[in-house]
C-alpha cells in the first residue's frame, strides 16, 4: 500500500503532469513559481503536494522534469496502458476517439460501442463502432478497465449500469447529469460549464 | 471591487454549484459534509471557501441550497448570459454545440464558425455554420465575449489569434495543445487526460 496521498492533491498531479510536459517542451528543469503559474496554484501549494511524493527541488535550479514526471506517473499509476471502450458514437462520441491526447497518458481507445444499428460496423478512427450487446465480450476480450460515457443524457445511467455488469470499475462522464455509481465502481464527470464557468469570474474582476 | 477570493477557491466554486444544483434535485437543504462529498473535497475546505463569500451554514440544518448557489452566481458572474461562439465544426465543436449543460449556466452558443467551405452552410442545433473569414463581423453582432476552441490542436494558436483580433478576451481550449495567450486575453484548458489520470490513480490504491 501507499502512503495516503490527500485526495485534493491527487486532483492536482495530472495538472502537473500535463504542465510539465508543456513546460519541458523548451527547458529541463523547473521552478516550483514557474509551475505554480503554470497550473494555477500558489507555489506553496506544489511544494507541499510534491513533499507527498518526496520530490524536493533544489534550491536555485528547481526540478528536473523528466524526473519529477516520472515520480508522477509512477504514483498515479501512469506507468503502463489502460485499454478504454468509449459508449456512444456520436458527435462526443466520435470526438473523443480521435482526440490526441489520451495516448500519451497510456489510455487507449481499444473500442467504441454504440446501440443505434446504423453506426454499427462503421469505422471511426481506425476502429469500427460495435454494437452494444457485445458490451460484456468486447471488455472481457481487452481487457478494459475503464469506460467513457458520450451517450445522451437520458442513456447515462443505464450506460454505467451495463458497463458495470460488463466488469468496468472507473467511469468518465461525460453526459451533463450526475450518475448513480454501483458499488466497487467509481465514477468522475466532467462539466464543461465548470471550465466557463471560471472564466465567467475573470471577466468580473 | 470585490474583495479577492483565492483563485483555488474560485476554482472549486463552479464544482460547488453543479454539485448544489445536482443536490437540490431532491433537498433544499445540505451540510457541508453532504457537499463536500459530492464535490470531493473536505468540508473544511468548504466552509472556508464559503467563508470568502459570507456564507455561514446553519448549525444542524447546513445550507440553504437555493441561498448558496444564488450567492456562488453572483460571485462568478453567472447572473446573465454570455453570447459564445465555438471555433471548429467538427465532431468536437458540434457535440459542444449540441452540449446540454452549457444553457442552464448562461453560456449561449450563438455561433458557429469553420474553415472549411463544405461545412459552411450546414446546420448543427438551429445554428448554420459560418465561414471563419466572417469571424470579426460575427463577434461584434453577436457582443461575442468567449470563445471555445474546438479545431485541430494545429490550427488552435491561429485561432486563438484571430479570436483575440476579433475582440474575444475568454477562451476555453479543448484542443490538446499549450496555446499562448495574447495580452488582455485568458485561455483555460480542458484536459480530459487529466480526469483518467485521477481515475488511474484509484485504480491502484
């Protein structure tokens, strides 16, 4: 087991990560101020989080990249690949399959699954849409641990329900409604109006 | 002036309002502990976030649901509506366009705006996609103040370059990629890598 790691600054460790990938884009190392405007918080506040880690930066060069990247995927868990089945082969759906920035991370879409007939069997981004009563096959025969939500709102719940029969323990929401979570299985959402949200408050400030 | 509210505050401030909105489906009441459950934080944390806003529970019976959220909209500003125009009708922009979840907070897709000539003209939700080139003419007959960025992470710097000289000062990127910010303009950016990064985590804890 780990050392507990407290949740709000799990929260902020992908943030990092994300950061210092940009960040490493043109420097090696950097300082906990240069991260901390990066990803919006106060440099205390990474010094603190990244001590969970026991990742300390020297004093006048700061933090190697590479290394304290590593540490961050090693904690988060980011060290090997996630097989993802994405429900839903709308417009989100569609997006989110071809979308670059998951394979970097180590989760790939390994299937899309979607129940209208008329999708099935069409191709999306090198893979082709499944229909959904094969939900529980196509995640025994990859593997897959996680499940991305890019159904209609009034599919979701039943979405979660018929993944979590099917074996898939961490769900992404993305549909605009809050989901029940069968036990054993967890589920984050993410609210695009959030986003706006924040930037709505700095326009009136 | 409004007094100034720490930014990681202001960050959680949005969660805090979809949570009570979500909440308020069922209760018109909620303690900090309930809140803070759904909102994944320690009630600690809430209340001194609340604190910021003058906000005090009441013992026993917590917060009233309707009070809080009306007294967290006129913190963000979210006390009327924002025209926004999304860049890119491809999957991304029109699964943006379609989004349920943008209207409730006061943010109203008015436009949609693409390079591409074959897509200009199509419809996509009760909106006709318009050609990029028209972008200064419809952001200042719209009183267009934010833009989202859903193009191809190669073409989103030259999109946020052409929204800042159109006049958009508030840009969300969901396009995986670092963009620069020209000055007077603010850029928030979606990951979605960073939501699997934390569902990651708790796979292995």
């Amino acid at each position: 087991m780990k050392d507990p790691i407290p949740e709000s600054t799990v929260a902020r460790l992908p943030r990092y990560l994300r950061c210092l990938s940009d960040i490493a884009v043109s420097e090696a190392k950097c300082s906990s101020e240069e991260l901390a405007e990066a990803a919006g918080v106060n440099s205390a506040q990474i010094r603190k989080d990244f001590s969970y880690l026991g990742a300390y930066g020297t004093r006048g060069v700061g933090y190697d990249i590479a290394d304290l990247s590593s540490q961050i995927r090693t904690v988060l868990g980011l060290t090997r690949t996630y097989p993802v089945v994405i429900v839903g082969a709308g417009n989100l759906g569609n997006a989110l399959t071809n979308y670059g920035g998951f394979r970097a991370w180590g989760f790939e879409i390994v299937a899309v699954v979607d129940i209208d007939p008329n999708k099935v069997g069409q191709p999306v981004d090198g893979l082709t849409i499944e229909p959904m009563h094969d939900l529980v096959r196509i995640v025994d025969d990859n593997s897959i641990e996680i499940g991305i939500i890019a159904t209609p709102a009034s599919a979701a719940q039943t979405t979660v329900n018929r993944l979590a029969d099917a074996g898939v323990t961490s769900i992404l929401n993305l549909a605009p409604i809050i989901l029940k979570a069968p036990d054993g299985v967890q589920i984050r959402r993410v609210d695009l109006s959030t986003e706006l949200g924040i930037l709505a408050y700095h326009r009136n400030t």
